[in-house]
C-alpha cells in the first residue's frame, strides 16, 4: 500500500490539532495589557504543547521518510496516535486554564505518555511489516530518546501529584531532547545516498 | 479524471470531521478529577465517532486505491458521504451530552445509517463508471459486511428507543466488525500483483 | 509555476469552510426531538450552504483540470474567491438563526453574488495567462451558467428584502443548475484525450 | 528530504489559520442591519489578517518553488512561522473587538513583526542548507521588502500607543507593497528556463 495518502491524512490531523489549540486562547473584552495577563498561562501551555506537536510531527516524517511498506495495522497504529495527539488541545486548555495545577498537570502527562506509546507501537508496527523496511529498523537502534520519554513522562506524572512545577520542568526537558532531530535516521539515510552513488 | 485532487479534499474534510469531534470536550474550570466526570460520556462517545470516523477513512482509502476512473457521479456521491460524515460532531456531542439517552442514541443511528447508505452509493457509482473498475468490482465482492451493517444500524435505531445501552452495544459490535479491515481488496490487489509479477 | 500547490492550498481552504460550517449546528441541551426543532432552519440552511460549496469545489476542481499555467495574478483571483467562500459559515448562520429573515437572506445573496463574481475574475484570469490555457478557453465557451448565476442571485438580492422564501426558491434553483457538472468542460477533455489516440 | 510534506503540512496549517479567523465574526442575535454593524471593526480586521496570511502563503508557495534542499534546521524555522502566523487569529480578534485601540493595535503589530522576522530565519535556513539552493540566494538578492517592511513593522508598533490609526495605515501600506509578487523569484526561475531551454 502506497504511503501518500497515510502522510496526508496524518499531516492534514496534525494541521488541524496544532492550529485549533490557539482557539483555547479566547479573545479577551478589555484591550489593555492587564487585560492579557489572566491568559498568559495558557499562551506558555500553547507554546509547550505547540512544540511538543510540532516535534511528533517532525519525527512522524522523518519516520514514513525511511518506510517503503504500510500494513492494515500500521494503519490503525496510527490512527491510535492520532487519537492522543487530538486530546492535546483539552489537555493543555485544562492546564493553562488552571494555571498548571495538580492534577491537570498529571493529565497532560498521561496523554503525552499515551502519545509516545502509540508512537513506538506505530514504530514497531512499520518496523515489522517487511523487510523493505530495514533502514527504518537500521536507523531506530534502541530507540534510546524513544524508552528514556516514556521514564520521564511516568515519572513527571506522580511527580506531578505533589510538586506541579517539576513535572513541568520535566516535560520541557523532554521535548529539549527531542527538539535535536533525529540524527539517527538522517545519519542512515546519508549512508545509503553515499552507497548507492558509490561513494 | 484524476483521483488525486478527490483523495485529497476527503481526505481534509475527513480530517477535520475527526479533529473538530474533541472541541465539544469543553474544558472544565475547576482542576480536580471530579470536574472531569461529568465529561466522561462525551469522552466515551468521542472514542466511538472517532474510531466510526477512522473506519470509514481506512476503507474509503481500500476502495480508492482500487479504483481507476472517478464520474461526475462519483464526485457527489462522495460529497453526499462527507455530509453525513460532517454531520458526525453534531449527534456525537448530543449523544454524549445526554448520557446516551434514548433520542439522541436513535439519532446518532440514524447518522450511522445515512453515512453507510452513503458508503454505499459511492461503491456502485465507482463500479459501474466503467470497465478500469472491474478490479474494485471483484474485491467488494457480494459486499456483506455493508449489507449487514445496515440492518445492524436499522435494528439499532429501533432499539434505541427502548433500550438505548443496547443500541449501544450493537454500534461498538458493527465498528468491531469494520475494524478487521477490508481482506477482500487486500487479497484481491495482492493476487493482481502476483500475477503481473507472473507468480 | 505548478499547480499542486494551487490545489492543495484551495483543497483545503475549502474542506475547512464546508466542515466548520456544522459548528453552527450547536449541541442543544435536551435530550427529545422538541429540541432539535428550533436547529431545523439551521440545519436547512446548512444543507444549502454545503451544497454550494460542494458545486465551487467541484467547478474549481474542473476549471483546474484544463488549466496547465498559473500567473501570479491568478493566485491572487483564487484568494479573493477564497474569501468570499470564507464568509459563507458566517452568512449561512445568520440565515439560519434569523428563520429566513429579509435581511439575513438578502445577505446570504450578496455573497453567493460575490464569489460567483470572484470565481468568474478567477476564470478570466486562467483563461488570459497563455496559450496553454486554450483548452480551458475552449471548454468554458460562453460560460452562460455563469452569467445566469450572476443575474438570478442579483435577481433575489433584491427580491429578499421583500419576499425572502422566493429569494430562497431561486439560491435553490441555482444550485441545481450547477448540480449538473460542467459537462462543457468533460466534452473538451474528452475529445482532447481522442486526438491524442488518433481517434 | 524531500519538500513534498513540507509544503503540504505548511499549506494545511496555514489553510486553517486563514479559515478559523472567520470563526471571530460570531453570528448576531438580531436579524437587522444594525446588529451587523458592530461587527464591522472585526471584519475589517479580517479582511487585514486575510490579506497578510495571504500574502504569506504566496511568499512560503514562491521560496519553496526556488528551493530544493530543506535542512532539519529549515524544518524547524518553518513551525516558528507557522506559530507566530497561528497566533494572528487571536491578536486580529482581539484588534478588531476593541475597535483598533492602541494596545491591541500595537499587538497586532508585535505579531506581525515577529512572524515577518521568523520568515526571514527561515529564508537564511533555506539559502544557506546546500549549493543546491544557489537559484533561491539569487532570487532573493538584498530582501529590500523583508527588511523594510521589518523596520515599518517596529514604526507602527511604537505609533500604535498615540496614533493607532497611523499604526493601521502602515499595516496597510505594508500589505500593499507585498501584494505585489516576489518578482524577483520569478525572473530568476524564468532566466534559468530560458537557460535550460537555450534561448
């Protein structure tokens, strides 16, 4: 099965779930800079979830970049990502809006953890389709960044219940890590450039 | 005519259909785990839409890659589906914010039943557009599981009225049905392959 | 320069108006029929407003077909069409809850006139920008629907300020006079694609 | 990597953003003239962001077409846009509801002034990737348009807090000179065809 209209349609949900978050950001009656304040909050949660969207985005490409071959399952792997990426936006609405408590906090948390499942299921989904996908296998490895997030997130999620301020520092660090691109599969598919032109 | 422009505009309206689902999850005020209960239903019901939602973008994907020629006909027969399918957000939220009473669960059937009729219309207006088809023709097949999914959602609708959690039931065991994804095409394409391959 | 892009920008802007449209249809409290009819003029309104976008979709879809070079001046006309189709939510809304009103309705005419009159700029504007165009040129001939459309929706402007259902009689006959697709278009294409066989 | 998703992911976000700024003209209750009138400021404002999204998306569609190469770095610089441009529905709203005050005004011009500079890390990312972008370097030559319209940008910004109507002429002004194509881009793509075609 061809890989266009998967990169489509996955493109188009991303589009739409980054680009509604900022709905969250309801337009304020007054028009002074105090006006805005009540909201900052919820513009630094946007931010956040804007790059942690933008980062599953990123990764998702670079990902099908390296795929020849996409099953029935791997179609459904990624409808199950696509599921948790669409709560983003009631998430981070729920923190921003209670300006990072507790318990919105540990939420946000459980749907990024929920995220990064789904995307290491989609992953060894792709992986094991066929072997035309062997670079992606090549260019995963251990998948390091991929078992370090889920620890953090489990970790930012209790963590969360008592000191909110911390899980949020964890969930910036997370997204820090990831912001480096993946290296990995780019480093793979230079070698196969430089192998197939001879060098 | 091409299919391309077709696959892409379904493949955005179905995208956003998905995606506007989660904005009638309205973010709570307060922060506690007791402000989120009372959103439990709609969660329950937006689960259930998004996975119908899914389904109906997997197989219209299936049936897509086994067609060749797209009539004028089959330009609004699927305008016809996306407007049921649209209209999905609608019965889903008021499915979910009425608990999944008696009214809003027959409704909600109804949409059901329309989008499959849809579906359906679709399917004969691609086969029939011309010989290029007949592969498309071959893989639907005697079409059983669209024929029983229409009794399914006609028994449901009934039912509702009466017992809506069993109304209930039989739309979780039609998307069971739908979720195994559609075999008949796959094996179809898979043995067209095999004998241009000459195996 | 390449129509993809075209296309896809125009793809989506326009699966966007015609999905967010259905916001409008917002979800009533209670759970009984009694509370589904105030949504009806709404939900009327919605239907016609979906089939209009649905015809721009289809005819852009068309035009675009026999187009092969885009100006810079025809990027422009396809914004300026995209515009007055993004105003549609808004006008069809209005009409909606106004139950048909005068003035809501006269509205609702003022923008059909001013896409059709956008769509009609656009038109020009691909017809103009080489020679490679001459099939399109060919095809549209003298765009009589067009210039049709124009007079009956100038016709029920006018009349909606005093008999707001006759206006409405005629958005729904223009509607079917393009329900019919642009056969002219098809008859080029055809013909075009026989020479090309030496038939 | 290709350009392909690149460009389909821009176009669908910046599809959205241009379409969700309808969604601030929220429909009025009455169906008179007059209660569409204090909508005018707004959709005024939405006329303003239409035009400048617009224009931003020409630009993104005419760089790209010069561009072959896109570096993870460009990728990045790319969502920067994109997250400054998602931010224009929210500050329009909020210009349009406090009928251009000055802090709002002022505002609009901060988020304009931001994602005109995110624009321009993204060209230094595209042009500086590889050799292969040497057509987009020349294309672009001193960016006269970029940096002027920075500095009108910082003019307006600082104007906005006496003279916010001063403020929104500039903005106007700055439109208008972008309203004009990149011509540049496009004599540099045509010189190379002729090139390539030896004339």
């Amino acid at each position: 099965m061809g890989k266009g209209r998967f990169e489509a349609f996955s493109d188009g949900v991303i589009a739409i779930i980054i680009t509604i978050m900022v709905l969250e950001l309801k337009v304020p009656h007054g028009g002074n800079i105090e006006d805005l304040l009540p909201l900052l909050p919820v513009f630094l949660s946007y931010i956040l979830s804007f790059v942690y969207v933008g980062i599953y985005w990123n990764n998702h490409h670079h990902m099908l970049h390296a795929t020849h071959t996409i099953s029935a399952a791997s179609l459904w792997a990624n409808l199950h990502l696509l599921f948790w990426l669409s709560l983003i936006p009631f998430t981070t609405g729920w923190m921003g809006e209670n300006h990072f408590a507790q318990i919105p906090t540990a939420l946000y948390g459980v749907n990024l953890f929920m995220a990064a499942l789904a995307y290491w299921i989609l992953q060894m989904s792709l992986m094991k389709t066929s072997k035309d996908n062997h670079l992606l296998r090549k260019a995963i490895g251990n998948d390091f960044k991929g078992k370090l997030s889920l620890v953090l997130y489990a970790t930012a999620i209790i963590v969360a219940c008592y000191l909110p301020m911390v899980a949020q520092a964890i969930y910036v660090a997370v997204a820090l890590i990831w912001l480096i691109p993946d290296r990995r599969i780019e480093h793979v598919l230079i070698e196969k450039a430089g192998e197939q032109t001879g060098h």
